[in-house]
C-alpha cells in the first residue's frame, strides 16, 4: 500500500515537473513580455494559450481518477473536449509566436 502510494506521488511530482512547470514559464514570460511591451496581439494570443494550456494540464493529473466513477465512454468525452480546448490553446500560441517571430524579422529589416 504505501510504495503505490509513493508511485502514484512521484508519477505526480514527474508529470508537474516535465509539463506543468515549462508552461507557467512561458505563462511568466508572455506577462514579461506584455509589461514591457503592452498589450499586443501576439502577446495576448501567447499568454491565453500557455493559461488554457495549464487548465488542461492540471484537468489532466486529476482526469484519469474518474474513469472508475464515470465510466470509460463519458471519460472519453470528457477527455476529448479538455484535448479540444489543449489544441485551442496551442493554436493559439502558435498564431502568437508567429506574429511575434514576423514582429521580430520586421523589425530587424528596417535597421540594417
């Protein structure tokens, strides 16, 4: 009973390091970016997806304990529409690290 115990927490403690940590650092990063730059498209479509993002990360350490309540078809459903919302936010991000990267190349044409 208590090594399950132990596993199940470390397999906690690993999913948070290896996917919950990186997305708060791009969530702090985006808030950096919008402090110092102010509220720009690509900032803001940035910062929503990496908090949609860490909604479904966290939906997701938890989601697999209500298999056993639910029933395997509602679980599915369920975990569909929390990946929909994961891809919305990762669409998101990528329309905002496009516009940024555009920002960027823009930018530096004009100086040289």
């Amino acid at each position: 009973m208590i090594d399950t115990d132990f596993s199940e927490i470390l397999l906690r403690i690993t999913g948070i390091i290896f996917y919950i940590i990186p997305i708060i650092v791009f969530i702090i990063l985006a808030i950096y970016y919008i402090s110092k730059v102010g509220s720009t498209k690509e900032g803001v479509l940035i910062l929503i997806g990496n908090i949609l993002l860490f909604i479904v990360a966290i939906i997701h350490q938890f989601l697999f304990m209500l298999v056993d309540s639910w029933g395997f078809n509602l679980y599915s459903i369920i975990n569909s529409g929390v990946n929909f919302i994961a891809f919305i936010g990762s669409i998101l991000f990528i329309i905002g690290f496009y516009l940024l990267i555009k920002k960027a190349i823009k930018g530096n044409n004009t100086t040289t």
